[in-house]
C-alpha cells in the first residue's frame, strides 16, 4: 500500500492556511490545488451559507462571519468584526461578490446615456458611465433575491431603522401600492 493511501481521510491540505478537517486524503486534496480553478470558484468560495458567531479575538469581544459547518474557534473565520451589525451585513453580502455581475454599463455612451444591461438587455440608461453603480446593482440584486442575506442585511440596521422599515411597509403593503415613494 502506497503512502497516499495509508494517509487519514480527515488529514488537512497544506495549502498555507488553516484549513477544517476534511474527507478528502491529502494527497487527493494536494493535486486539486494544484490544478486551475473553474469560473465557478469565486461563486463557491463566497457563497456560504454564512452566520454570524460571538467570538473574542485580538483579546476583544467580538464576531466572526463563518460558514455554517465551520467552527470558530478551530477555522479561520471569513471575517472578524467588533460590531455584530457589521457582520451582518459582511454575511448578507459576501454570497453577491462570488456571482458573475447581473449588469453592465455600456462603455460607449448614446444619446439616451450608457446603457444599463442584464444578461445583454437593456434595463434602463445612466447619464454618466458608472461602473460602481452597475457593481451596486448587482449586489442589491443578489440580497434582494437572498431571504436569508436580505433578513441578515436588515439585522444589521439599527433598531430605529427597523422601526421606520416597518412603518414604510405597512404604509406601502397596506395601500396596495406596494412599492415605497422616493
């Protein structure tokens, strides 16, 4: 029996980081890291599902963003923060940044504007090229399709904040209109 095969099942790749234990042999996970990832990997690696867990570190209160099955105090969190809002909000949106963008600005500018695409269809103009916009869109577009990141997302507001997103709410839903006014 060779050594890749005596090697445990639960041994951790040597990829320089802490890594979880993980059912794959080393020597199966060594070879995988040595080959080039599909476009899919930002997905992947962003997508979580993500919580967000009390955990001192840096010798202060605080909390870390991990993905569902890690464990704070044996993986590497994704992210630490001291204020539990903002690891919030880091939870709802880390799974937007791993997408392939929704929109895109057209760089040539028309008489209308730039034109604003999704999947190739125009969806409106903007009057000056705005790429960071376009990037704004898609991440709203991804919380807004998340229950889970856009529950997240309003944990994170304050609490005064969630007061008046509930009354916009039961104004808007309750007139029917459904929609908020700007």
């Amino acid at each position: 029996m060779d050594q890749a095969s005596i090697e445990t099942a639960a041994a951790p790749a040597r990829t320089g980081r802490r890594s979880p234990p993980n059912a794959f042999r080393s020597g199966f996970l060594a070879r995988l890291d040595a080959q080039e990832d599909a476009g899919s990997a930002a997905e992947a690696e962003c997508d979580g599902p993500w919580r967000v867990v009390a955990e001192e570190r840096h010798g202060q209160p605080g909390y870390c963003v991990v993905r569902d099955w890690e464990d704070p105090g044996r993986d590497a969190p994704r992210a630490w923060f001291r204020d539990r809002e903002l690891a919030l909000v880091t939870a709802a949106l880390l799974p937007a940044i791993g997408k392939d963008a929704w929109f895109q600005v057209a760089a040539e500018g028309g008489p209308e504007g730039h034109r604003l695409l999704q999947h190739g269809e125009v969806v409106g103009y903007l009057a000056i090229y705005d790429d960071r916009l376009s990037e704004a869109l898609h991440i709203a577009e991804c919380v807004l399709r998340s229950p889970v990141a856009l529950a997240n997302l309003l944990l994170g507001a304050s609490p005064s904040a969630l007061a008046l997103v509930g009354n916009i709410l039961s104004r808007e839903v309750g007139s029917g209109r459904g929609t908020p006014r700007p």
